[in-house]
C-alpha cells in the first residue's frame, strides 16, 4: 500500500515536469535514460591495464545524485559503508575507514585520475585538496587490495576519475547557487571535440562566511584544462593541469559544555590557513590488440602550505588563548616540488587449458623536494615573522609490481607482490630551539615487500563470492623523523606501521533492479607510531590494534521490483525510485602497546546510512538520506574530552530540468532537522558542525 501510494505521487510529478517542459519524447532521450542505466556499482574485474578481481570495490556515482554543492561528502559517500566523515567547517577533508584516523586522509591513497595528490605521498601524506564535484565523473573506493594496485597505505584507495570531453560541438556550462552564511558557488565549463582531439575546460569558485561567529570564512578557486587526443582507433594521449588557491579562517575548538550553549562560537580568531596547488600529467594509453594493453603517464606538481597560528600558555582546548605567549604566533611554510612517471603493461595470455589469464606488471617512480621553515611572529596576527627552524626534506620512491589473474571458468586467483624502495633524508639547517645539540641530518632507506591474494568463485553470471588478504605498512612521517615540536624526540628503534587485512565476501547484481555486497573483514596494524607525554614528548611506536567487524550495501529499485510481481510498465514512466541502506558494524582495540584495551580514535561500533532517491528519467531527481554514527573517540587515549557522541544527519536534495535539458534548478537542505552534533575533536576542541542550512542554485548547458 505505502509502495503504491509512493509511486502515484512521483508518476504525478513527472507527469508535472513533461506537460510543464513541453518537451516530446525522442529516441535520444530514450538512448539517454538506458546509459543512465547502466552505471556501474563495482569496477569490472579489468580494466585498462589495472586488475580488479579479487578485490572488494566500490563506485560513488556523482551522477545518480542531484547537483552537490561545496564538496558536501556526507551526500556524496552516503551509499558506501565504512567511511567515516570527520566534518569540520573548513573546505579541507578528513575520511576514514574501518577505524584508522581520518585527519586529511593520510591513510589512504588519495589520487585524481590515477595521479597521487597529496602533498607529499609518504613524507606528508596529507590530501588538502580534492577536485571540486562538478569536474568529477565518479570516484572508485579499492579497500585493502588497493596496496597492491596504487601504494601500500592501508586504508585502501580513493580515485577522483574526472569527466570526459564531450563528444560533440562546443557545450557550455554556467552552473550557480547560493545558500546559507553567504554561500556563493560558481562553476564555468566548457567542453567539446573537434577531429581527433576532445578538449575539456574549467573554473571554479566558491565563498562562505561560514556558520562560526568569526572566523570561519573561506574562498576557492580552481581552474583547470584536460585534452584527450586520438592518435588512432586504439591509442590516446592525455594532457591535463589544473591549478587550486584555497585560504580560510580556523575558527578553533570548544569545551563541551560551550559548544551545548553556542556551538556558533569561535575560540580562535586569528589563526588562518592558506593551500596554493599547481599540477599536470601527460597519459599515454594504447590498446595494442585484444591481448595486450600498455598505460604510461608522468606528473609534476607544486604545493604550498601555509598557516598562521596564534600561541598560548597552558592548556589550549577549548579556551581563547591566553598568557605572555598570546602575544605572538606560529608560522608555518612548507613547500612540496614533485613528480613521477607509471608504466603499466597487460598481457593477457593461455595457459593450462585456459585463455583468460592476464598478467600486468609496472614500475612507479615518485620524487619530492620540500623545505619547511618555522617562524614566530610578535604579534597574534603577524602576517611574518623570525626564523626560528629551517629544515630540507627529500623523499624517492621506486615501486615494482606484479599481479597474475588466474582464471578457469567460474573460479579465478589472483596473487600479486609489490616492493617498495622508499628514501627519505631530513636535514636541519636552522633550529633555535637546540642549545648545544647539533643540528639533525637523518637519512633513512627501506625496502617492504607486499604480497597479495584476491579469489572469486561466479555463484551464478550475476553473483559472486570473493575474497582478498592484503599487507600494508605506514612509513615514518617527516615530522617523525626529525620533529619539529619544542622538547620533542624520537627513540632510536622506531619501526614503520605494518599492516594487513582480509576480506570474505558475497556481491552480486542478481536483476536490473537490485545490487548488494556483504563481506566480513579482519585488519591487524602492528607498531603504530604516536606521541607519548604533555612536555617532552617522546615520538615512538605505540601499540598493536586489531580491527574486525561487517559490511553491507544494497539498493533496490522499487518501481522495477513492483513491475516485476505485478506485470506493470511502471518504469517506463519512472526511471527509478531506489531504497538503500549500508552499514559496517567495527569492533577495533588495541591490544598491545600504551594503549591495550582502548578503541582507536574515529573507531565507533557502527556507521549507519539509508535513504530514498527518486530519478524520472533524465528530467528530474530528488533524494533524501540519512547518515547514522554511534559514540566514539577522537584520540587513542579515549579522554572524556574527546569523546563524539553518538549523531544522526538527513539532508533533502533536488534537481530539476525545467526547459528542454538546457536549464536545470536544483537546491537542498543540508541536515534537515537540525542535530546539534561535531564529529570532531583536535587539539583546540570540539570542532562544531553545521546546524540545518540551505542552497539553491540553476545551471544552464548550451
């Protein structure tokens, strides 16, 4: 009865939508829809010269959902389970998964079409910048297999695959909106091809005051160029660069019971933050013939860093800073030159009575050159200030790597090795905090081989059963090699993070209309490195965790089930009015080192998401979806301060083409009904979220 009563009220809008378009129904729009279709959920077991199989994957579709704005990854990931969003009010990012800490994604690989993008992919392995979504196609997730496939990192790997030129005449799009404290967001593009050559061009900007009562402000601006051209039917050449400037206020932290009385406020109100990107890569990919496949691409990159921080004296959670030290403040330029190249070849081949084995083997070459310096200026806004630390940090990093798809009928294996060469060197020139000690010059190489197996068994053409173990590690961090820190040190036998984990699982599109995966999962994290001590902190390996637990997806159409059981053509009217739900149930705990017994920060006993989405073929969509979070910590010592209780968040989006796929109006509203929630907390407090808050925008396509 609920169902039926659902599907009368979106026949009757999109009923709404045609007579008010007056747009008539053509084959193109038909084409339109059936592509829409056929998105995937998971990535194929090949592609390109990349092997999927055996791996537990997942695809975030930009493009199911109505227009996000600002990079809201609440809406964005709320169809893939175990990502743990750390919201703060600043455009950076903070994922994690399965328990490992999510500060700027530092656990996981973070790449835009394959390139590495953080700062620096192991020295500083922090992502400050994301592709803004309207350059974004779709985003693949590789859990634990990804060490294997992109890096050794063990939370696996995010890839931003971007758009596509479009194949035709010059498109042009002018997408807008505005919002709540001052949001205002823009996006130019213009895309096309011309002969063998497909051209794809963009900017970005978008501004907010921010929801803090100072503060909170910030600017972006991005723009960027992606050229695609055909040298023939089977081999492309590709050229992008892009280019991003980001600054924003650090509103600070609070104490809980001031965030209960005015989660507006703000405890910080000079500290500022300043990110300058600047990158390109050249691809060349050519299917050679059906068997083999050779993919070559190199990148170079310039990042900036810089932040302005007002000190204190004394404990600085929550409170305004305060003492002799307020006076002045810490200045931070760190500065990040790299570049690298990929080889990647596929060979598929017979052997042993099959002909569907394939073989792909790469070399990764990664270079870094990033100095730091240290100032203090003497005064809490001082724009610069004396050199107090000057330090060079240089980073090289060779990888070789194999992986073998077995494959005999219904049942395939996949074992791979990856060995890593990493060298890293950090020399002091300049510290003002050392008094008859000498500067540091350390230096340090380290080889760690990785190994893999990934299975699946084809229950059925549409159902499979997989599996995957994979080893991590975590290399040492610049700043734990030489610290930076007043009265910090590091003990002589710190040892890299190692890691692995498993999965076993069940997925399968069994018809058109219904998808889900299911796996349990193990992950043991041996030798994490952490801070121990208030003064004098000592920089060591700190425990051994284990992390376990389950997770499932799955989405169904309703209108397509109900034609289904009772013969009907529902969905040629509607396209889809899909229910989904996914949840990872984690137990995570330490059980060796200062912290046995205790949970790891951001681990909570269960992330919880679900909702509806409606789509009426390519004329409209409307979606609501909640994000579900259970208590947890956000440190390793789970101090009462730091604990996040539990929250739960809806947010109502729409998209609706008004005039003939040429202008579009869409809006939202972020948490619809108003939690008071944080889901995080630093050093300078509880980092507040945003209470409920609005957009609305148009966008134009000729």
């Amino acid at each position: 009865m609920i169902i039926n009563f659902l599907i009368e009220i979106f026949l009757l809008l999109g009923t709404f939508s045609t007579v008010y378009a007056q747009t008539p129904t053509t084959t193109l729009k038909e084409l339109v829809v059936t592509a829409s279709k056929e998105r995937r959920k998971f990535l194929p077991a090949m592609e390109g010269a990349k092997i999927y199989q055996g791996k537990k994957t997942s695809v975030v579709d930009l493009q199911e959902a109505p227009i996000i704005i600002n990079n809201n990854y609440r809406q964005a990931l709320n169809k893939t389970p175990g990502l743990l969003l750390s919201e703060e009010s600043t455009p950076l990012l903070s994922i994690g998964y399965r328990g490992l800490t999510p500060d700027r994604v530092q656990f996981m690989q973070v790449l835009k079409d394959g390139v590495p993008i953080q700062a620096d992919l192991f020295g500083y392995p922090e992502a400050y910048y994301t592709p803004p979504f309207q350059t974004v196609d779709h985003i693949d997730f590789i859990r634990g297999g990804s060490s294997l496939m992109y890096g050794p990192q063990p939370g696996g790997a995010l890839n931003f695959v971007t758009k596509e030129p479009y194949e035709g005449r010059l498109s042009v799009t002018e997408e807008n909106s505005g919002g709540s404290h001052g949001l205002f967001s823009n996006y130019t593009g213009l895309s096309g091809t011309q002969g063998a050559i497909g051209y794809y061009g963009y900017f970005h900007h978008r501004q907010s005051q921010g929801f803090r009562e100072n503060n909170s402000q910030y600017d972006v601006f991005y723009g960027g160029s992606k050229l695609k051209i055909k040298q023939d039917p089977q081999t492309y050449w590709g050229l992008a660069f892009d280019s991003y400037n980001e600054q924003h206020g650090e509103p600070g932290g609070l104490l809980r019971g001031d965030w209960e009385a005015n989660p507006s406020q703000s405890t910080r109100l000079n500290d500022h933050f300043e990110l300058n990107r600047y990158a390109g890569a050249l691809t060349w990919d050519r299917e050679v013939d059906e068997q083999k496949y050779i993919a070559i691409k190199t990148f170079g990159g310039y990042y900036e860093r810089l932040s302005w921080r007002q000190r204190t004296s004394g404990s600085a959670f929550g409170t305004l800073p305060s003492g002799a030290n307020a006076n002045s403040n810490e200045i931070q330029v760190q500065e990040f030159y790299t570049g690298g190249g990929e080889i990647r070849f596929r060979q598929n081949y017979e052997a042993l009575g099959s002909s569907d084995h394939a073989l792909t083997t790469g070399i990764f070459y990664y270079h870094s050159n990033s100095p730091r310096i240290d100032k203090r200026g003497n005064t809490a806004d001082a724009e610069d200030g004396l050199v107090r630390k000057d330090a060079d940090r240089s980073m090289d990093y060779v990888s070789l790597f194999a992986e073998n798809m077995f494959k005999f009928g219904k049942f395939s294996v996949t074992p791979g090795a990856r060995l890593e060469n990493i060298w890293q060197r950090v020399e002091e020139n300049d510290n003002v905090d050392k008094t008859n000690v000498p500067l540091a010059d350390e230096s340090q190489y380290d080889f760690v081989s990785l190994f893999g197996l990934g299975a699946v068994y084809e229950l059925t053409p549409a159902v499979d059963v997989y599996s995957n173990i994979s080893q991590g590690y975590r290399p040492k961090l610049f700043v734990e090699a030489v610290p930076t820190g007043s009265g910090q040190t590091v003990t002589e036998d710190l040892e890299e993070g190692e890691s692995w984990q498993a999965d076993l699982g069940l997925r399968g599109l069994p018809t058109p209309y219904y998808s889900w995966d299911g796996s349990v999962f193990y992950m043991e994290f041996r030798d994490q490195i952490g801070t121990i001590g208030s003064t004098g902190q000592v920089i060591q390996n700190v425990g051994d965790a284990q992390h376990y637990g389950f997770e499932f997806t799955n989405e169904l159409n309703l209108i397509q089930l109900l034609d289904s059981m009772k013969n009907k053509q529902y969905s040629q009217k509607i396209e889809a009015l899909n229910f989904f739900t996914n949840v990872m149930f984690l137990h995570a705990e330490f059980v060796e080192g200062l912290n046995s017994g205790k949970t790891p920060q951001y681990a909570p006993d269960y992330i919880f998401k679900t909702g509806l989405e409606y789509r009426y073929k390519d004329k409209g969509k409307l979606k609501i979806a909640g994000t579900f979070v259970d208590d947890h910590f956000g440190n390793d010592s789970n101090t009462s301060t730091f604990l996040i209780p539990s929250y739960k968040v809806w947010d109502l989006s729409g998209e609706w083409d008004i005039y003939k796929d040429t202008l579009s109006l869409f809006g939202g509203i972020h948490n619809l009904f108003d939690e008071q929630y944080y889901a995080r907390v630093t050093s300078t407090g509880v980092d507040p979220a945003d209470g409920q808050n609005f957009y609305a925008g148009a966008r134009l396509i000729w």
